[in-house]
C-alpha cells in the first residue's frame, strides 16, 4: 500500500488533507493513490444536498453532522462552489464549521472550487470522495451553493439527494428548474414553521402526483425540517437511509457503479487514444498535415483515412 | 457533386433550407453533405454579435444588413437561441425581419436553438455555416440572444466578434463578465446619444490601456452607433473589415482554420474510437467486464488493459 494511502485508512486527517491536495493538483503521485484508494469506493453512504442560496442547507448539514455524530457515526462533508476557484479547507460558511469540529476527529470537513476540476467538477468530486471514504468516513454529505448545471453534475456522485425548499422565497415547484426537481430523491422543505409550508408541501405531492413513473422506482418523500431549531433531523435521516435501502434492495446502487465505472474507463481510454494520435501527429508530418487539413480534404474524409492508418484489428486478438 | 449541394450553389433557398434541416437532424445524408459543403469554408466573413438583450442587437444587425445589400452583398444571418429547443426559420423577433427580407434573395435569415446541437452548439452551428458558404453568401451575421458560456462557445466560429454595449443598462465594463470582453474584435457602444456613452467609451478605453498584450496582436477599436437611427454603421462595417484584413494579412485565418481543423478532426476520431470500443465491449463479454469494473479494479488500470488489447501500432505503417 502506499504510504500515504496507509496513513488515511488509520485515519491521519493530514494524510487525507495532502492527498486531497495532491489530487486536485493533478500530482504525479495521483494516479497511483487512485489506483489504490478505488477500493474504497462504495462504503460510505454519500448524500448531496441542493437547493437555493437562502434555503437553510449549511444549517441543515449541521444538524445532521450532529445527529451523526450523537449515532457514533464518521462524517465527512464536501462543500462544492463551483463560482470559486479555490479548493482547501476553509470556503463559503466553512470556517465557524471547521473550527467548530476541529477536535472531533469523526468529522471531516473540505471545500472544493473548480480549481483541480480540470475534467470537471463531478470527476474531481469523485476523486476527492475516494479519500473521504478510505478515511473510514461512513456518511458523506456534499454540499452544494446552488442549483446551476455544476451544482447538478456534482450530485450525480450522491447516493441520494437532498433537495432543500422553502416556503416563500420564491421556491416554487412551477418556477424551479426542472432539472433540478429531477434529481430529487428526497424533498426537504425546511423553514417548515414559516405560513406556506403547506403550500409547498400540496404542490410537490401534486407534482408527483402527475408523474407517470419515477426513477429507479422510487418515489420521492417530502419530508418537514426547522433546521434552525434542529426539528425534522431524524425523519429526513430515515427517508434518507430508507433511499439507501432501496437502491441496494433494487440493485441499482451496483446499476449505477458499473454505468459510472464504464464512463469513467471509456474517459481515461479516450485521453490515451488522443494523446496516441498527438504524439503520432508529433512524429509523422503526414498526420499534422492530415489533423490540419492541409490538403483541403474535409474532417470526416481526414479522420477515415488516419482511422484507417490506426491498423485496428477488427477483432481482439487479431481474428479475421 | 450531390444534387442538393449542386442547388445550393445555384442559389436555390430551399436546397439551402433543406440541407440545413438534414444537418441538424442528423439525417444519413449529413456526412455525404458536409463532406461536399467543406470546400466553401473560409469563403464568407463570419461575423458574430453579442451583448447583453436590450443592448440593440437585432436592430443593428438590421442596419448592417441594409448597409451590406446597399453594397451588393450576400448577406446571410444565423440567430442563435441556446435557451430555444426549437431550430429553423421563425424565432427571436425574426419573423418581422424575415417577412420583411422574403423578397430579397440576397439575405438569408436562419435561426438555431438546442434542438440540432448533439455536438455542441458551436459544431452545429459550424455545420450550416457551410449551407450558407456555398449559398454564396459574402457576409454571415451570428447573432446571440444572451452572453452565457454557450453563446461564448458559439462565436468562435465567427472570424470577428462585436460586442454590443450600451450606456447605463449596467453594462459597465468592470462589471461585464470578462470571458466576453476578451473575445470581443470591436467594441460597439449603441445607443451613443444616450447620457452615459462617453463614460462607457473612456471606460473600455481604460480597460484596453491596462491590457499588456492582444490576442493576434490585434487592438479592439471603439465604434459608437444609434442603430435606430443608422448611425455609425459604416464606421463600424469598416472596422469589421479592418479585423478581417488584418487576420489575413497577419496569417492568423489560416492558422485559426487549421487549429478548428485539427479539433473537428480529432472530434471525428474519437467518436470513431468510442463507438469502436463499445462494438468490442457488444461483441466480447470480457471487455464489457473490464469496462464495468466487475474484477474490482480501477478505471485506470481497466483502461490500460483494455488499451493493451487494442494492439495499437507503435508507429505507423507497423515499424518496430
């Protein structure tokens, strides 16, 4: 095992930090420690949680980070601002929470901008979770600032989605982003003591209630939360670890881990194949000339004949 | 040559119209089309306008076509609506400048949405340019809705951009977003009767005094037009075409041709190569298992095993 990797699963939180570090910085050292952490993957239970600037998210996170920790349970929480270019430790409201668990080693805190998402953001999200999950976190909240495609892309890592509301505040189920409503697999409408509550609440169920079918067969819950005065915390963790429950029961949970291993194989081959043909391109003039179109030939009539030069069998193996 | 591109060439509006639609549908005839209609790349002006809406886009796009008509030009127009799944004829306010332009066989007016931009907007895009190339037309306006990433995208098919600015409207250069500023060739301020275009002026003024280079070493001019009134618009056609002669002249046309080459042919070869991994992972159980992941082994490593099996020449032509 790498050193380092051998360090975080005995949990040195400086170990997680530079290796984090490292990753996002797209060190030399980073395809090994992925070879490795990669293992990991799938054992903590990760939770993204969405919605407006306003909704009450960062409060909420917090009093599920307690509720937890009072279970015993190792946190780790991504804070993901795709409008800032710096990753770390200390973003958005993070530095109160940070210094907050700074003595509780089961809490894990990191905030990522977009500056090591050179192939975007939800890959180094992914990345950085390997970390958090060999750390031997078992919950893993990713936090998100907004509602953008970013934001959404991101949360394809989550497990299950948490998607925050709340009355007033222009959260209408009619004016939110499609998208958005989409990806929910629970609904938080939070700020539940605020008058139209109610309101929200009768327009998602009549917003599924419209809905001929539902994703991996579930069917969102909505469930009440006062974040502020931590009410609600337990019934939207058991909505939440009943999603899990579901998506191990169904088989998509392991659905969903061969579709993202199969995007991220075909990824990594891709770049091999298109560092292949620039190097090709680097050696032989013909292939620049042919890349460039320098004889006046179109793109599609330039990438057969390179194709062509490739000399791919047709059949692994070299069958016929 | 193919009898559609045959009648396009002649002048023929709803060969143009119909090439157009079979391209962006991705019809079986596109690649035989965009094969033939390659070879009118390069023969038009492109040029892209951008701004913030309200900024007089449409009317100045107007009096820059009544100007070019003026001079006996072939004027085609593309206006491109990323937030609009719809492509064709009608859409913006375009369908009293289409009524209006219907008689004239020298302008051709086509609007785009979503709906055709499997590839990016920008590819879509690219692709019936070439319809309007071999169309004859002398000049191609792009006209964006908006100035979001995908309208960015966009104008990189054009050979000059103008950003339409206007006094107060909040378009302060500090707090125009920069992507925008940098990609901008002339600088339009519209609407120069207005209170506040002289501040505007000094500002991006300011602004290009602090810059300590260009991009293909080409200093934006500052034009000020009141397209309502016609105003400003031979200035302004006559900086387009300084833009233009200075590409030429200074090579970076050409290099900017063969850079775009280059990308849409490596575009073409990976598609091939995606689309040839995923026939061997149909034909071969093994390959879909290191494709998923099924041993438990990273992308990475899958990656290279399978990359491994492609037995890909190490030079060309199978020297050692």
């Amino acid at each position: 095992l790498h050193p380092l990797v051998e360090r975080i699963t005995a949990g040195d939180r400086r170990a997680a930090a530079r290796a984090m570090t490292l990753i996002e910085n797209d060190a030399p050292e980073k395809r090994a420690l992925l070879r490795e952490l990669y293992a990991f993957g799938g054992r903590a239970h990760i939770v993204g949680f969405t919605g407006s600037p306003g909704a009450g998210k960062s409060t909420l996170v917090d009093q599920v980070i307690a509720y937890l920790r009072g279970q015993g349970q190792r946190v780790g929480v991504l804070a993901v601002d795709p409008s800032s270019p710096f990753s770390g430790g200390a973003l958005l409201g993070d530095r109160i929470r940070m210094t907050r668990h700074s003595a509780d080693p089961g809490v894990y805190i990191r905030s990522m901008g977009t500056r090591g998402a050179v192939g975007g953001l939800a890959k180094a999200a992914r990345d950085v979770l390997y970390v958090l999950e060999a750390y031997g976190c078992d919950v893993i909240l990713v936090e998100t600032v907004g509602v953008g495609q970013s934001e959404l892309d991101v949360l394809t890592v989550a497990d299950t989605v948490g998607l925050v509301l709340t009355p007033g505040a222009g959260d209408h189920v009619q004016t939110a982003k499609s998208g958005i409503m989409e990806i929910a697999d629970v609904y938080v409408v939070n700020k539940a003591d605020l008058p139209g509550a109610d309101m929200l609440v009768r327009e998602i169920e009549l917003m599924l209630r419209d809905k001929s079918s539902f994703r991996e067969d579930w069917r969102p819950p909505i469930v009440r939360t006062v974040a502020a005065q931590g009410a609600g915390t337990d019934e939207l963790w058991s909505a939440v670890t009943n999603h899990l429950a579901h998506l191990k029961h169904g088989g998509w949970r392991a659905h969903r881990r061969r579709k993202r291993h199969r995007e991220e194989t075909m990824a990594v081959l891709l770049s091999m194949f298109r560092r292949h043909v620039e190097w090709l391109a680097d050696e032989y003039p013909d292939w620049q000339d042919i890349l460039e179109g320098a004889a006046g030939e179109d793109p599609q009539t330039g990438a057969e004949a390179l194709w062509d030069r490739l000399g791919l069998a047709r059949r692994p193996g070299g069958d016929p």
